[in-house]
C-alpha cells in the first residue's frame, strides 16, 4: 500500500474512533434528556390538565413568502398518550392543507428537533398556565349556565316525581277506592262487587303467537357463520 493510502486508512481509522467516543457521549446526554421529560410527564400526567398548548421553536419561508415549514414544542395527545410532544408542519400559504404535518412525543422525535426544542419548554409551562386559566373561566360560565337551566326545571319535578296522583286513598280500611279503570255507567266501590264480576265482557281467546317457521312460505334465518 502506498503512503497515500497508509495515510487515508489512518484518517479513517482516527475518524472512527473519535466518532465512537462522540457517540457514546450523545447518547447518554440524550438518555438522561429522556429521563427529564418523563419526569415532566407523569408530573402532568398527575395533573391531569386535558388541555393542549404549542409553542414555535422554528420557522422557514421561503424568498417569495409561499413555502413555509414550522417546528412546534408542545403538550397534547399524541394517539392514545398525553405528554410533552413535538411537531412540523411545511406548506404552500395559497393552499389550506399542509403538504407535510408530522407529531410525536418528545421522546420519539428526531433528535435535532429535541435539542432545539429544549429552550423553548419554559414557555411552554407559561402558555399553559394562561390556557389552564381561560378553560376554568369557561367552564365557570357554563356550569352557571347549566345551573340556572336546573332551576329552570324544579317547579316541574313533582309532577313527574308522582305519577299515580290520581289513586287517593279514602281512609277507610281494605284497599284504596280507584276512580279509574270501572265499565262505563258503573258505580265506585270500596272492594269487588257481585255486579260489577256479573257485567264483566267474556275474556277474548288470547291470538296463537305464530313462529317464523310456521308463517307460508318462510323458513327460519340461518345465522352466517
């Protein structure tokens, strides 16, 4: 091998070696960034807060002003998981949708995204503060509204509190005199009468209950299996 390639070798061979103890020394960092963030998560997650909020850490445009890209750091649901999160949006401004939108929990975003987004999480605490504190002054209104429809409904309560009102009891003993339900022309008493069973119409002859294998020409569904 000539003095040139000896040298390319040894260049390579010191690159690697460099680029090994680098790497070792990123990915402990990076653990222990983790271990921050989750930390900030079951925090919240105690909190249960529901409430999202976002804060830009980056922005392009492009020299004519029409494309665009935007990094976000944020709290929200990322599928079924709340947590601290990140995400990129890049788009046209003369068209509504974006062309890209990527999201996922800090922990799960590229780790540029992450370093970058780092400075950014102390105003995401304070946003949230703001935002925590107009959704308690909305729902505040809305229970007082709720509350006076309530009110709005006690007056009608008892009646539907009291759906036999109509059988009054006529202090005598046996059971309570019933002012409906007689044949027409038929005077109340306070227990059955001979009259009264003499005049009752003959009882019907019940209708035979018809399967679905007796009806012509159907047969019983068979379940598909």
């Amino acid at each position: 091998m000539t003095a040139k390639g000896d040298s390319l070798v040894s260049r390579i061979r010191s690159s690697f070696r460099q680029l090994s103890s680098r790497a070792t020394d990123l990915n402990t960092l990076s653990d222990q960034v983790g271990k921050v963030v989750a930390r900030f998560d079951a925090e919240f997650n105690k909190l249960n807060i529901g409430i999202p909020a976002w804060v830009q850490f980056q922005e392009w445009t492009s020299e004519d002003g029409l494309q665009f890209r935007v990094e976000e750091v944020g709290y929200a649901k990322i599928g079924t998981k709340w947590g601290l999160a990140i995400r990129t949006m890049s788009g046209n401004e003369a068209t509504d949708d974006y062309t890209e939108y990527q999201e996922w929990l800090f922990s799960d975003a590229p780790r540029l995204l992450r370093l970058r987004a780092i400075d950014k999480i102390p105003e995401l605490f304070e946003k949230l503060v703001v935002e925590v504190d107009t959704a308690t002054k909305a729902v505040d209104k809305k229970l007082k509204e709720i509350q006076e429809l309530a009110t709005a409904l006690d007056p009608a309560l008892p009646a539907i509190d009291k759906p036999f009102a109509d059988v009054q009891p006529l202090g005598s003993a046996g059971p309570p005199r019933v002012q409906h339900g007689l044949p027409h022309g038929l005077p109340a008493t306070d227990g059955p009468s001979a009259d009264v069973q003499s005049q009752k119409q003959p009882a019907l002859p019940l209708r035979p209950i018809v399967g679905p294998t007796q009806v012509r020409g159907l047969e019983s569904p068979t379940r598909k299996r």
